[in-house]
C-alpha cells in the first residue's frame, strides 16, 4: 500500500479549489459572455466567495451587486433596489453592512457623493459597518445576511431564528484569539484553512436546533453556533477545524479523486440502535475534521498554550474527538485494514489519519487515559466534563 503525505492531501485541496473555480466561471460566462470585461479572470477570490456559491446555487443570475462592490464602481449604484432583512439590515459586498430601522423592506439604494437610501421616495438614515476581516482575506461577519437565512433550518427542514448581533460582539474577541492561537501553532494547516475559508460568522441557538455548520451551496463560508454561556478559544479552535475542516475536505474531494467502492451516499449504519445511520461521504468527512481538531489541539498542548480550566477543557474535548474518531474509524475499516466501502487510496487515507491518532494517544496517554466524556451530548460540555473529571488531576500530571 503506498504512503500517503499531508502534501498530496494539500495538494489535492489545492487542485480542488481550482476546479471550483473553474465551475463557476464556465456558469457564469454562460450567463454572461462579458463577465471577464468586468472582473478580471485571476480574480479568485470573487470566483469563490460563498456568495456567488449561493447565487449558483439557486439559479439567480443577477450577480450584480456582487460585481459592483468588487469593483467599488460606486457610480453605478443608481436606482438599485434592495430588500433588508427581518433586523432592518443589508449586506453590499465587499462594501460593509447598512443598518435600517425598516424590516424586510423593499428599499432604493443611490450614490451621490455617498451611499443614499430612500423608502417611498423619502430619504432614510441608516448605521453603516465596514467589513472586518482577519489576515485581510478572511470576512468576520457580525450581522445577519439575508442571503443566507435559508441555511438556518433544523432537522425537519423549518427554518431557524438565531441571533447573530450580541453574540458576535461578545464572542469576536474568543474567535479572533482562536485563529491567532491555530495560526502561530499550525501554520501549515492554517494556510490550507484560510485558502478555502473566505467568510465566518457566529450565532446563536439557545434551541441547538441548528449546530455549527458550512455548506458546499455556500462553499467557503463557516457559521458557528456559541449557544454555550461558558464558549471560549478552545470552543472555536474545536470548531474552526471542525467547520472549517469541512469546506476543506469538500475541496479535497473536488480534486476529483477516486475513493469509493460503493456510492457516496450509501448509508452506514453504527452499532448504537439509537442513532442516525449517515452517507458513506459524511461519515469520510467526519474522519477528517477529528484528525484537523486533533492537530490543532496537539499543537496547543505541545506549545503551552492552555493552562487551567481551559487546559482541562481541551483535554477533554481532545478524548472526546479521538473516541469519535475510532467509533467512525470502525465503521469503514475492517480489522484486517481492508473496507467494503473504500478502495486502495481510501483506506490509505485513513490509515494515514489513524497513524497520527495512535501517535498522539501514545505520546499523551498518562494526560488522557483517566479521563471520562462517556456522559457527553453531541456537542461538548465543559460543565458536564467537570462533573466526572476534576480539574484537580491536570496539576499532577
């Protein structure tokens, strides 16, 4: 069986990248023989902002908002008509946020000398926020985006009200401080990370009724749910990897490479009768967030970066990955390290993941092996952890 590096995995994720790319501009040059006029043909970023993936995706042509704030031709701006979203908001991109106090409203947008907005032909003022970004290409959106609240929706399809304004001003700080932490302590997956992330933003969910999630429909664009009062870095370093590990593996995919056996969607079934069974893609998908979370955290524990309650937390959200990991390891690979669902380069792939988690449970084992997340619901809590695991343990390690 040949070996599998963490280069040919990034280099897959980068030939993927550039078939999205390629996809989109063969859809829109269909749309618009003339689209290369107006935004220059290596522009990537416009070609992948999860923005233009939705617009894609449910078949809406008009890309010309998008096309403007790229190109911040401003005096074009004339007589365009925008719909604001239940908090009064709308998004331009590339330009910021315009903030009104009318709901779900038909408004008209002009420049002159200055953006003006005007409902029934009477002027209105409205609050305007810049984009932030972090490490100038990744967006931090801090307010809701009418584009994107059909992605809000729970098991059954209903959609979901979250809120997006009070929970980003007092979660940013933790996010920012989170892709600072992974950028310093694993660059190299950084780099792979911030090549495919172009948008972020949190929520919240006090129902749990939609988790953290990205989208292929929205590929590039990572929204956290920071539902728990207690979330802090070692939450987001968790679930950057997570999310953010997703929309890397769906480019790693795009590459085109072959590792099935069977159809993707095939369902696999676990030994536990009380859960869901998921695609064959899924449970793959899975397999390669634990191992991004797993490198990420490593490297935080390798480098000091935690001390304390939030040392303790990453210990145990660190055992819980590795025990997801094996459980869906188990589902694919047989005990002889062959598969019915995968083929030579699958199963090679994921003994290449596995390798690194048996490497790290041995290194860290006197850290790890005494501690208990058998009580754990689907998304961790550090104050059921503190139940069975006291804090007082990580000093005499």
């Amino acid at each position: 069986m040949n070996e599998f590096t963490i280069k040919e995995f990034n280099d897959l994720v980068e030939n993927g990248t550039q078939n999205f790319e390629n996809e989109v501009k063969l859809i829109l040059h269909k749309n618009d023989p003339l689209i290369f006029d107006k935004i220059k043909f290596e522009d990537s970023s416009f070609f992948l902002d999860p923005l233009l993936f939705d617009k894609i995706t449910t078949k809406d042509q008009n890309i010309n908002l998008l096309v403007l704030g790229r190109l911040k031709d401003f005096e074009k701006f004339k007589n365009i008509v925008i719909t604001t979203n239940k908090d009064g908001v709308f998004f331009l991109p590339y330009i910021g946020y315009f903030r009104t106090n009318l709901p779900s409203s038909r408004i008209d947008l002009n420049y002159n000398n200055g953006f003006e907005l005007f409902s029934d032909n009477k002027k209105i003022s409205y609050l305007f926020n810049e984009i932030e970004y972090f490490d100038e290409t990744i967006e931090l959106l801090n307010f809701p985006l009418l584009e994107i609240e059909k992605y809000f929706y729970d098991f059954n399809g209903d959609l979901v009200d979250v809120e997006i304004i009070d929970i980003s001003e007092k979660q940013k700080k933790n996010l920012v401080s989170a892709l600072n932490i992974i950028k310093s302590v694993n660059y190299e997956w950084y780099l792979i990370m911030k090549s495919v992330t172009k948008k972020l933003m949190i929520f919240n969910d006090q129902q749990i009724k939609r988790n953290s999630f990205t989208s292929i429909f929205i590929h590039g664009f990572s929204l956290f749910n920071a539902f728990q009062e207690n979330y802090n870095e070692v939450f987001f370093i968790e679930d950057i990897s997570h999310q953010c590990g997703h929309t890397i593996f769906n480019a790693f995919l795009n590459s085109k490479i072959d590792l099935f056996l069977l159809n993707e969607s095939t369902i696999i079934k676990s030994n536990n009768p009380n859960s869901e069974g998921r695609s064959l893609v899924v449970v793959l998908h899975a397999l390669y967030t634990y191992f991004a979370i797993l490198e990420n955290f490593e490297k935080c524990i390798s480098n000091n970066i935690f001390e304390g309650d939030k040392e303790h937390e990453l210990n145990g959200r660190l055992v819980f990955t590795i025990y997801k990991f094996y459980s869906d390891y188990n589902l694919l690979i047989n005990p002889d390290s062959t598969s019915k669902y995968l083929n030579e380069k699958g199963v090679t792939i994921i003994q290449f993941f596995k390798l690194k988690f048996d490497l790290i449970c041995s290194i860290h084992r006197e850290r790890l092996e005494h501690l208990d997340v058998t009580n754990q619901p689907y998304n961790f809590s550090y104050e059921i952890f503190k139940t069975t695991n006291s804090i007082d343990l990580v000093d005499k390690l």
